[in-house]
C-alpha cells in the first residue's frame, strides 16, 4: 500500500471495499438460502424438525390469594412483603384474613 495516500484517498478505499463485502455477503446469503431451501424440500423438514417444538405461550396460571380483607379490598399471596395493612398484625390477627383453600386473584375483583 501507498503510505502517501491522503484520509480522503484512504476513506474512499474503505467505503468501496466496504461496498464490495456487501455484495459478495448479499450473495453468498442468497446462495445458501437457496440450498436449505433445497433441502428442506428434499427431505420433507418441518418448521418443528429445524427449530424444535416451541413452548406454547399458554395462560400463566393465576395467583392464588391467601390473605383477603374484604372490607378495604386488599390481598396478599402469602408470599414476599407484606401490605403495609398486614405488616403489623399478629399472626392470631392475620388468620381472621386467611382465604382457606386459596382464591384465584382474578376471581376476587
């Protein structure tokens, strides 16, 4: 390489070398479409066969409240930090509040 070249010469150089990778990727991307595709249809794959069974992205199941005080509208699981309402009741105090079995959360609205 020429160390005379000057920084407009040298960018110039870059941008068409940097034209030239695209190309041949563009290309070289499209012939390797073409043949999984190719093989794909030869030998009869499936979306399943190539990637797996997906998870299904079903309904998560609904939070079970433990604790429920009707008359303010405020639940707890039972599980993590406490309602600032329940924090400072006795456990004897909390179990006036205890849902026995536990209810949905989405059934309580």
């Amino acid at each position: 390489m020429n160390e005379h070249l000057s920084l407009k010469e040298i960018q110039e150089q870059i941008a068409k070398l940097q034209a030239q990778q695209q190309k041949i990727l563009s290309e070289r991307k499209s012939e390797i479409l073409a043949e999984i595709k190719s093989k794909i249809s030869e030998y009869g794959l499936t979306q399943s066969d190539i990637f797996g069974n997906a998870k299904k992205s079903g309904t998560k199941k609904p939070k079970m409240i433990r604790y429920y005080d009707r008359q303010n509208g405020i639940s707890w699981a039972g599980r993590g930090r406490k309602p600032p309402e329940f924090e400072n009741l006795s456990q004897e105090e909390l179990e006036q509040f205890r849902l026995d079995p536990p209810v949905a959360a989405d059934l309580l609205d």
